[in-house]
C-alpha cells in the first residue's frame, strides 16, 4: 500500500515506453497526467470540504444543514457547482474587462501551484525543489494580486475597499508568516520540504515550535482571508469586498481557489509541523490526508466562532503582536540551537 | 503631506447590514467617517393615513406591522390607547395574558437584536443561537393567536381568544431556559476579544446626548438613565411586578448589546410573576361593535416597546374612524443620533451602530 | 431648585407671556395653548426653567382652516408631563423651528413637513424624509386627494 502510486506511475510510464514511446516523452506525459490527477482530486476535494464545512457549521449552529440531495446532502455542492455554471455571466460595462475577467483565472493557477511542492506521501511529490518552502510562501503571496485585480478591475467601491483591505492584510501577515516558518528552517537547515519532514520523525515541530505554530496559524487564517480575518470580503459590511461584481462561474473560480488555498496551507502546516506525511501503521499518503483535514477542521472551528475583527486591529496585531512574538520565536529558537550544541546534545 | 480626497460609500438601502431598507450615506475620509446621512422611506407605507381611512378595530393588525419582530407591543400600545380613549377596562386576566405577550415579544425582539448583532460582526453562531431560542417564542405566538410573526392576538378590550392548555408549560419552560441562553449568548460573543475590541467604545452615546436626541429604550439604558416606562409611568398592570432595569456605564455599543441581553433576563423575570398571579376570568371586555369616542377627545398613549418610547396620538371627531393618528415610533427617532455617534469612527463601526441601535425599519419609516 | 409645580408654572409662564399663553386641560394632560410667534420663547422656559427635557412626540393635525401642532413634553427623571399646541393657519403654514432646543425635532418636524407641508424657520434641512423628493402634494392633509398619483 506504501508505494502505491509511486507502483502506479512506474507502471504507468513503463507501460508508455513498451509502446514504443520515447522515456522523455514518456515522463512528460506521465507530469501531465499527474496535473490532471492533481486538479481533479482538488476540485472533488473542495466539492466535499464545502458539503463538510456546510454540515460543521450547521452542527454547530444547532441546524441540520444540506440534508436533501443525496445521503447528508452531499450532493449539494454538485448542484450549486452546476447553478453557478449555469449562470448568467455578467461583467459590468463599466469594469475593466481584461483585469475583471483574469483575475479569478489567475487567482486559481496561483493556488494550484502551491500543490507542486508539498509532498503527498513518502517520495510522492510533483516537484522535489529545494527550496520548495520558499516557493510556497512567495507564490501564495501572489494571490493578493489577485485580489488586487479583482477589486481595481470591477470598478466598483466596495470591491475596491475590500481589494486595498485584503492587499493591507496579506502584506502585513505576510511577515509573521515568513518569519514563524524559520524556526523551522533554522532547525532543519533546510528549505526542502521533504528534509523537513524526515527532521520530524522523533518530534514534530508543533512540540519543538509551539510559538511558530500558533503565530503561523493566525497568519495563515488571516493570508486565507478566512473568519475572523476575512476583511477583503466582509459579507455584511462591504457586501462581499472583492467579489461583489463577480457572478456564476467567475465567483465560482474565487471560491475554489479559496477552497484550494486552504487545503494547501492546511497540508503544508500538516508538513511543517505535524511530521507531514510520517505516522505508524497507516500509508504515507494517508496520513498527510488525516492531518491536512485535521487542520482543515479547525480552520472552520475558529471560523465559525470568532466574529470578524476591525481593520485597524487586525492590522495593529499583526505589527504589534505577531511580528515581535514570531521575531523573539526567532531568536528563542537560536538560543536553543546553540544550546543544544554547547551541551553537545545535537 | 499626502492629499486625501473625500469620498462616499452609500451603505444600503440594498445592503446585508441594514435590517431592511435603510440607506446609509457614509461621507469617507479614507477609513475614517465624515459624516453619515440617513436616508429613509424605502419601507414607507403611510400607515397614518391608511389609519385615517380605517375603523378603530380594522387599524389593529396594520400596528402589528410596525414593528414587525416585537408584533405583540405595538399592537398593546394601540389597543391601551383606543382603550384610554373610550374609557375601556380591561380584564384582569387579559392583562396578565397581555403582559406575558407583551414580555415574549419583547424578549423575541431582543434576541433577533442579538442574532443581527452577531451576523453584521461576522459571528454567524451568533444568529443562529438567537433564531433558535426565538423559534421557541414564535411557537407560543402560533398557540394563541394561530400566526407566527404577526399574530394580532391582542385586541381592543382583551385578547382574541382565551391562552390553550398547553400554553402555560411552554412558556415556563421557556422562562426556565432564559438564564441559559443569556449564558450562551455572553459565553460566544460578550466573552470574545474579539467582540470587545469591536464595541467598546464604538458609538459612545452621551446621556445629555441621548435625552436632547430624544434617544429611548434599551438605547438609553446604555447611556446610564434608568428611563423605562413600565416603572416611570406604568401602563395596564406593569406597576405590580417586580424587575430591575439593566444599565449602562459608558453609552457605547457594548453596554447597548449588554443592555440587551440582560433585558431578557428582567422579562423573563415579569413572565414568571405574571404566570404566578394570572387569575381565571373573562379574557374580552364587552366592547360595542362599533367604537365612537367622543368627538374632539384626543389621547397619546405610549409604551416601552422593546426599541423604545413607542406612542400613539389619536384624535377622534366622534366617527367609527380616527381622525388622526400618529405614532412615535422609537426606532425612527432612535435613528436620528446614528451620525452623532458614527462621526470619527472607522468604516466598519457604522454597522456595529446600525446593529446595537437596533431600528426597525417598518416601524420608522411607516 | 424648587420643589416643581404645576400650577406654579402655569402661573408664571402666563405673567410672562400675557394672553399669549392659554392654559387648559383633559383627561390625561395639562395643555398650553400658546401663540406661535411664542412658541420657541415658551419652549425654551420649559426646557430650561422647569426641567422639560424630553420632547417626546411632536405631530400635527389637519383642522380645515388651520393646522394643529402638538408636543408632548416629559421631563426625565422626574415624569412630568405637559401638552402644547400652537395653531398655525392653512395660508401661511410656517412655524418656528424647534431644533435649537431639541435636536430630536430634526426628522420629526421633516415629518411634518414631509405629510403635512408646514414649514418650519430655521431648520437646517427641510426636505422630505419618508416619501421621495418628487414627491407631489402632502398626504395627510385631509383635501389630499386619495386614489394615486396622476
């Protein structure tokens, strides 16, 4: 069972060359079909989380939730994804068409390719880069681009105010967010994301980076604009920020790659501090799904409890508060570090 | 120095945060507010002339209209004010059956307060646990007068009809489960920092503010001024009940909310007396088919409703139909100190005023 | 200050208003009938001198040749309550603005003006505020013709 995709694509290509392919074809071809693989389980992967986090909040709300199509209404999110796609799809005439209309695109192409790096199982991920955290933080950082260009290109103010909001808060979250991750690194030494995992397997870092955890998590909440950081769309005080405009599909494109986004960041706190893809019994790849989904539920625990906090606070705890906590994490990490050598412990 | 450029945000009168059709014009200054203006009439149903055209008993469920989420007290302010008018005496049990109405709706109105607090803040639990426990109101509504939200159960000289048997259990089950339910609202969202840091100090109400604005109900409550008229000038049988009045210390949102929750409590409280004491007896005054006050003769007649001072000013020229009738409604006078309090705040603190002010829009705008 | 009393006030404000001030009562309020050239100076004794701080009503009544306006005074804490009206003619509907003295008079004399059309002096922003601002006629003027607009 450890190996079984691995088997599989190994099969898979060897099958492609006996047909006569030639190997580096054969590899392209084998990337390609592991894209498709990769988009697909995201998109079935979100259709679930949503049908779950509609039946989570419904629990905790004391209401049943989606309950008529299909066994729990699970079949629910299918319904909705084909309303949404059968939509009129409206841009405003005053919008700036070419920005109005990429930006969902680009929103999503961004959240997707944080997948290439996280490893999804023992020697199971799309690219092994070496500096596959780094990629990760910077190209997450993109999506407030696309935010940007949502807002600026729908012409309208409230889209605008949510587009500099969220701009405001995901640069600013960005730092605690760099900054609580190298605690990490500066233990590993290491920006792979596989060396960070196998550095896990007598602790997870959650044990040995507890204040990185938390200041993560916060900055992670807030770099997902989800409750109670989910300023840039703010349904009832900006009617839905950045997304105003949108409709059908296209709004339906931001809310898979917010969807995409979280399930990312959740697998990547599942690497990075959980001990990834590590655990007894069970196959790799099962268990970085166990733990991604983990955090995925308290994402929508801490959603659907906390009312949704002002601008100016949100932007002061970020510099007031988890710049300074995850700078002296920094610094308390070091310490430990050297001390550990000077002890000769490590 | 970077220039800034004034701008507005027009919040409403299709907006999710603004309990019905209240436009809410924002003059910005970056995140800051300018000044707010108030626009209103989006639900206006000229309900005083509809008054003038209507016999005094076919005005009553036009009140229940009003203030749609509390049904049961404006339709008592009416029939206590038709009722001073001709001189009608009411039973006593109607009275007691009245005031436990009269309580329920108000702790219906306070908790779809709380739940609209909680859904403007973003604490979308929040609502939900105010819609459940309303459900629970709403279901004794449909024992007595057959109708949920506007039941006009309360008539000229009485109550339609008499309380059913499986009334009384339910609602001291209800009463017995109010401590709960404030525990529950104040454990999710009094508790949370979060909460706090959004209210306190947002929207600071000044009594001397608050009276010159003519500011009434829980709103002035939070402002610090014990002003409730079932003790300052109790009508039909508040005057036998023993309740405290919640108040306020700083006059801002959180003391508003706070307010509110507590106010729950206090009916809770008359509801246990008034179900004590309800006597057996007539439910109905014998009240003549068709109701002629004597011409000239003029009555304002105002209750606590759960928004405020709610009043009616009837004047009657000897005919079956009013000759005038004005009713001061809370929420639009309420309304009236909005850019008062919003001026210097940041963007999102005009919702958390629209929320703990608690208008309702059918009632101001008529 | 003193002990508050009924018909002392009454007694003064007539002293010092002459027979601009008429005094009356029914069942439930003591009224004053006052001139409305006066309106604001007794207003202000009211508020000032015997502690009616709380205006809370302020409506008007259609009466064929004249308008009627009517404000329910109170006094927080204290729970007096006085009546005043003022009669304006139908030709000249303008009166003196309250908003000086309660800025609650705001929207309800826009009330006024809104349903009914009398003109209040001094007040910062008389425009309608429950029907809109094309709004023709004023609708509870009883030779308001009902039926829907042209």
């Amino acid at each position: 069972m450890e190996a079984l995709f691995i088997n599989l694509a190994e099969a898979f290509t060897g099958w492609m060359i006996r047909l006569g392919l030639n190997p580096a074809w054969a590899e392209s071809i084998l990337l390609l079909v592991k894209w498709i693989i990769v988009i697909t389980i995201i998109t079935v992967n979100i259709i679930i989380l949503i049908w779950l986090e509609r039946k989570i909040s419904a629990f905790f709300q004391e209401r049943l939730g989606p309950n008529r199509l299909g066994p729990f209404g699970i079949f629910q999110t299918v319904a909705d994804a084909i309303k949404l796609l059968t939509k009129e799809d409206i841009v405003p005439s005053a919008a700036d068409k070419l920005i109005f209309k990429t930006a969902p695109m680009f929103f999503i192409v961004v959240a997707v390719m944080l997948y290439t790096v996280i490893p999804m199982g023992k020697d199971m991920e799309v690219i092994n880069l070496n500096i596959g955290l780094l990629f990760f933080i910077s190209v997450g950082s993109l999506s407030t681009i696309a935010l940007l260009m949502a807002g600026w290109g729908s012409n309208n103010k409230w889209s605008l105010m949510g587009a500099v909001r969220s701009v405001a808060q995901m640069v600013s979250y960005e730092i605690p967010l760099a900054f609580s991750l190298l605690g990490v690194v500066m233990i590993t030494g290491s920006l792979n994301l596989q060396d960070i995992v196998a550095a896990q397997d007598k602790w997870w870092f959650i044990v040995l980076q507890p204040i990185a955890f938390i200041t993560y998590f916060i900055a992670a909440t807030a770099e997902l604009n989800r409750g109670p950081f989910d300023m840039p769309e703010a349904e009832q005080e900006l009617t839905g920020g950045a997304y105003t405009e949108y409709t059908g599909m296209r709004w339906a494109l931001f809310f898979l790659a917010e969807y995409t986004n979280l399930v990312a960041v959740s697998a990547l706190m599942a690497t990075v501090f959980l001990g990834g893809w590590q655990g007894p019994w069970l196959p790799s790849w099962l268990w970085i799904i166990i733990k991604t989904y983990a955090v995925i539920l308290v994402f929508f625990w801490v959603k659907w409890t906390f009312p949704r906090i002002r601008m100016d606070h949100l932007m002061s705890f970020s510099w007031k508060v988890l710049v300074p906590v995850s700078l002296g994490n920094i610094l308390l990490t070091g310490a430990g570090i050297y001390f550990c050598r000077w002890m000769g412990w490590c | 120095m970077l220039e800034t450029d004034i701008y507005t945000v027009n919040v409403g009168p299709i907006h999710p945060s603004t309990h019905g059709g209240l436009h809410v014009e924002a003059i910005m200054d970056g995140e800051i507010i300018q000044d707010v203006v108030v626009h209103l009439g989006y639900v206006h149903r000229s309900v005083e002339k509809i008054a003038e055209g209507k016999t005094y008993q076919q005005f009553v469920p036009y009140t229940a209209r009003l203030d749609y989420l509390a049904t049961n007290l404006p339709v008592l302010g009416y029939c206590q004010a038709v009722e001073k008018l001709l001189g009608i005496e009411v039973p006593e049990r109607a009275e007691y059956i009245r005031v436990i109405m009269a309580e329920l709706s108000r702790i219906a109105s306070h908790q779809i307060a709380i739940s609209a607090t909680g859904i403007d803040l973003g604490a979308t639990t929040g609502l939900m646990y105010g819609m459940r426990d309303r459900e629970r109101i709403m279901n004794i509504f449909e024992m007595t007068g057959g109708q949920r939200l506007l039941s006009s159960y309360i008539r000229i000289g009485g109550v339609a009809a008499d309380i059913p048997d499986e009334f009384i259990p339910a609602v001291k089950s209800l009463v017995q489960d109010i401590p709960r339910m404030m525990e529950e609202y104040n454990g999710l969202m009094t508790g949370n920092e979060i909460w706090a840091a959004r209210m306190e100090g947002v929207g600071i109400l000044a009594p001397e503010t608050a009276i010159q604005y003519g500011v009434t109900g829980p709103n002035l409550r939070a402002s610090g001024i014990a002003y409730d008229l079932r003790k300052a000038e109790p009508y039909g049988i508040y005057d036998r009940f023993d309740f405290d009045l919640p108040l306020g210390k700083r006059g801002d949102s959180l003391d508003r909310w706070q307010v509110r929750i507590d106010e729950i409590g206090q009916s809770g409280r008359i509801i246990e007396q008034a179900l004590k004491a309800m006597p057996e007896g007539e439910i109905k005054a014998k009240v003549p088919k068709v109701l002629k006050p004597a011409a000239g003769k003029e009555v304002y007649h105002r209750i606590e409703s759960a928004k405020g001072e709610l009043g009616y000013y009837i004047v009657s020229d000897g005919s079956s139909k009013p000759y005038r009738l004005h009713v001061r409604a809370p929420s639009f006078i309420n309304l009236m100190v909005l850019p008062v309090i919003c001026r210097g705040g940041v963007f999102q603190d005009i919702i958390t005023n629209i929320a703990t002010l608690d208008p309702i829009l059918g009632e101001s705008d008529r | 200050m003193q002990e508050f009393s009924l018909e002392r006030m009454i007694q003064e404000l007539e002293g010092l208003l002459g027979d601009k001030v008429r005094t009356g009562s029914d069942q439930f309020f003591t009224v004053l009938y006052i001139d409305p050239a006066a309106l604001t100076i007794l207003m202000g004794k009211l508020r000032d001198e015997y502690g009616f701080n709380h205006l809370a009503n302020l409506t008007s009544v259609d009466y064929g040749e004249e308008f009627e306006m009517v404000y329910h005074l109170y006094s927080i804490p204290d729970n007096n309550k006085v009546l005043v009206k003022t009669r304006v003619p139908r030709t000249l509907a303008e009166l003196d603005s309250l908003i000086s003295l309660w800025p609650t008079a705001d929207w309800q004399e826009r009330e006024v003006y809104d349903l009914m059309g009398i003109k209040f002096k001094g007040h910062p922003n008389l425009v309608r505020v429950l029907l809109p601002e094309d709004f023709e006629g004023h609708p509870l003027r009883k030779d308001y013709l009902m039926g829907g607009r042209k």
